[in-house]
C-alpha cells in the first residue's frame, strides 16, 4: 500500500469522526442523558462538571460509531475484493 493510501485513509477516518460527533452532538438528548445521571448521583452537579460529563459521553459514543462504521465498511471492502478475484 502507497504512502498516499495510508494518508488518504486516516483522512477518510477523521473526516468521518468529524461528522459522526456532529451528528452525535446535534441528536443525543441531553435531557435523557441527565435524567439517567440524576438516578445514579442525587447530589448537586454543577454546570462545569456536567459539561465535562455530557462532551465525554458523546466523544466516546462518536469514537464508538466510527470504529463500527469503519469495521464494516473495510468488511464490505475486503469482501467485494475477494469476489472480484475469483
């Protein structure tokens, strides 16, 4: 594999991140994920320590969703190649 195929795929794969946590960050409710933070912690959260909370929350589940989206799209690749080669 070229030089120019790793960089092209690391390109792929953060640009791809990007938009998942955007997507993430526009469409996972704060509000549900509040509710399930107060049945577990009764105590005062302040704002600061939320934020940091929610931001973890979505950067992980963004991560999370490019691993599985990467995962399955080098499976389809990988796969229509060995076909090809048949």
């Amino acid at each position: 594999m070229k030089s120019a195929n790793y960089i092209m795929s690391w390109l792929f794969f953060a640009a791809s991140y990007v938009l998942l946590y955007g997507l993430v960050f526009a469409f996972f409710p704060e509000g549900w994920l509040w509710d399930r933070a107060r049945q577990f912690h009764t105590g005062f959260i302040d704002e600061g320590t939320w934020n940091d909370i929610y931001m973890s929350v979505v950067l992980v589940l963004a991560l999370l969703l490019n691993i599985i989206f990467m995962f399955l799209l080098l499976s389809v690749i990988r796969h229509v190649k060995r076909k090809r080669s048949l």
